[in-house]
C-alpha cells in the first residue's frame, strides 16, 4: 500500500535464506538472477552484485519458474484480508498472530510483499521456504495474496538506469521522490515484463491472487525535473497506465489480479495527474481496489474539516461513486459487445493513526460497515492497512 514507509531491508527474517530476484532485459531477452541475500545486505550490495554481471553476454532463454504448487481450492467469495510486511511473514511470531487473528474473527486472507516499495523481493527465487508458507496459510484455511510494488523500484533502477526517471540534473542523476527513491519509466515494456516475471514465479508458488501497487507516475517530488527515457510526454499519462493493465490482464489470464488506485480515483473524473483513472482498471483485473482511507483526503472533503473523523461518510461516498461507475462501464462494454475480466470492488481500509486522528475499534468498524452499506450486493470484501502489522481484532467482521 502507499504509505510513509523508511527503506529498509526486506526479507523473510525468520528460517528464510533472502535473495532478491531480478530479471533484466538485455536485447529483448531475460536474465534470471538469484543473488544470496545476506543478513547485511544493502541496496549497494545488491548493485555490486549486479554490476558484476553487466557485461554477461550469453543469456538464457527464459525465467524457468517453480513447479506450479496447489492454490487454495475452496477460495472465499468474501475476503477479509491484512497485510504484512515480508519481514513479519518471516516471524514465526507475527504469523502465529495471523493464524489466532483468523481463529477469532471472520478475517480469512493476507497480503504479503513480494516486491514492496523498496525494490527487494521477499523471498529466494529457488527454495521452497515461500512455499512451505503458503502451504501453511492454506492449511489454516487463508487466501494468500502477493503484493507487487511496481514502478518505484529503487533496486531495478541501480540495475537499469536506461529505463529509469532521470533528473534535469545530468551526469546521469536519477530522479528521486519526497522519500529519495527512485523510479522506472512507466512506459517500459522491460519494467512491464520483469514485474509479470515476478508475478508468474509467485503465482507458481500457490499465491491466491497477486496484487499490484505503485501502478502510475510519480506524485510527489519535483515533478517539473523529471526526464522519461522511453514515454513520450505527448500521450496522456492515463493512456500509459491503461495499456499496462490491459497488458497485465492478457499476461495473467489465468490468475487472480488486482491493482490498488488512490482513493480518489472514486470521484475524480482526470487521472489525478498520475494516470489512474478506475475506469481503465475495470475490466482488466479480478479486484480494484481504491485506498478510500478517510485521513489521505484534504481537509473540506465533503465539507468536512477534517475527512479522517468522519469515515463512514468519506468511505461510503467514495464507494458508492465507483460502483456506478462500474456499473456504468460493464452497460457500456456489454452494450458495445467488449470483452472484459468481471471485477469486483475491494477496498482497502485504514486501520492505522495518522495526522491526530486515532483509528481505534469504532472508526475500523465504521469504514467496514461503510463498504458493505455502499456495496450492497457486490460487497466482495476488504483489506485492512497497518505498516506495523497489529489489527484492531475486535472491528474485523
């Protein structure tokens, strides 16, 4: 999810051996590299790495991914999900607090970082420790869904700089957020394949269902300083972001996707400046999942000083304008005989305090009871955010 996050290293800290997958496109073909990631590494390890193999010139012909491991054969028509980092899903600690979350509410999916905002994949690309995790999630009847943050992407940057924002600054100076991290040109076909090669691999290792974030152009930062090595500044952003997920949906045809938007991809009309606009998500993907958390809206939305304290009314507003829209979408591509994948509406719900504002039992609760009022019928779920992982056990319903 996008939130204030510290970079940090990302591993599965507990029984895993971490490595960090990466592909890179050289002349149209992928190299597979698995690096040993050690308790120590860093991001200038993994560039040392990397940089060692630049000048390899015979590629292998393609990813060669896992023997495809068994899915969760009854999934949910309902999921109720929290996230974890892919360090907790490494703590035999913080997975046993999953398993006792289940055990005493109806929550019955997690999310876990494969690739989070840092640009480190959670898990060694070749041993079956991620595997056994999954298999161990099933077993205690749990919806596991894989999270793949896509174009910021600090480590494929170090690795590709040809693909990446650039500064106006020269000498090559890459473009760097609010946060100091950089990011790949969304128009990339390479960035496009390499984080469907990721997706596949995990889909391979009985994921559920793979979740994409970070899917848009920067919205933060300097954005006059940006130089884009392959989009052409003459197409509209939101024309980039459509073709990539209509791409994603035709590469995984035969896995569960979904994507998260900014929240307020609900009742804006324009692409908020970064390409997403929820209409060109519907369609393409399994779930949409806007990130309607009431404290990420300014002050005076819908006339409230400040949103966060009123989350039943921003969350049952915002959802409620994306379900007509997709009700009017799925008219409109029936009526002009369009095939497209069925989509559900799965927010993501705030379960986190920020700004001042605690979100404590009753705020939780209000969120869900607002998805499910605005919802109706469609009601497919929701998943809860907290970047420490601790949930607010009583409001889950």
């Amino acid at each position: 999810m996008e939130k204030d996050e510290k970079i940090k290293n990302v591993q599965f800290a507990v029984g895993f051996f971490a490595a960090v997958l990466l592909i890179s496109i050289l002349g149209g073909v992928f190299f597979l590299l698995s690096l040993p990631y050690q308790e120590e590494t860093s991001l200038e390890h993994i560039e040392t790495a990397l940089s060692a193999d630049a000048n390899a010139t015979t590629p292998t012909a393609s990813p060669v991914y896992p023997v495809q491991e068994e899915r969760l054969a009854n999934p949910p028509e309902i999921i109720r999900a929290v996230y974890l980092t892919g360090m907790s899903a490494g703590s035999t600690r913080k997975i046993q607090y999953i398993l006792d979350l289940a055990k005493h509410t109806t929550m019955n999916a997690v999310v876990i970082d494969i690739k989070d905002f840092s640009g480190l994949i959670s898990y060694p690309a070749h041993i079956p420790d991620v595997n056994a995790l999954v298999k161990k999630l099933h077993e205690s009847n749990l919806y596991v869904i894989g999270r793949i943050t896509v174009f910021q992407d600090p480590v494929l940057a170090k690795a590709r700089p040809d693909i990446t924002i650039h500064s106006k600054a020269g000498q090559d100076a890459l473009w760097l957020d609010n946060k100091g991290l950089a990011w790949m040109d969304p128009a990339s076909s390479e960035t496009w394949d390499y984080n469907i090669a990721i997706a596949k691999d995990a889909a391979r290792r009985g994921f559920d269902e793979i979740n994409f974030d970070y899917v848009r152009f920067p919205s933060d930062g300097d954005l006059e300083d940006m130089i884009f090595p392959v989009y052409d500044e003459s197409v509209a952003k939101s024309e980039v972001i459509k073709e990539f997920f209509a791409y994603l949906s035709s590469a995984l045809a035969d896995t569960k996707i979904s994507v998260d938007l900014f929240g307020l991809s609900t009742v804006k009309l324009d692409d908020l400046g970064i390409g997403q606009k929820i209409e060109d998500a519907y369609g393409n993907f399994d779930y949409v999942s806007p990130m309607v958390y009431p404290s990420h809206y300014a002050d005076g939305f819908l006339g409230f000083k400040k949103p966060a304290e009123k989350p039943y009314e921003v969350v049952e507003y915002s959802l409620l304008h994306a379900l007509l829209r997709l009700t009017k979408f799925e008219q409109n591509a029936t009526e002009q005989g369009i095939q497209y994948r069925p989509t559900r509406i799965r927010p993501w719900l705030q379960d986190f305090t920020i700004r001042g504002v605690e979100y404590d039992e009753a705020k939780v609760h209000a969120q869900i009871k607002a998805t499910k009022d605005a919802l109706g019928e469609s009601f497919a779920g929701y998943m809860l955010w907290n970047p420490q992982n601790i949930y607010t056990k009583s409001a889950i319903d």
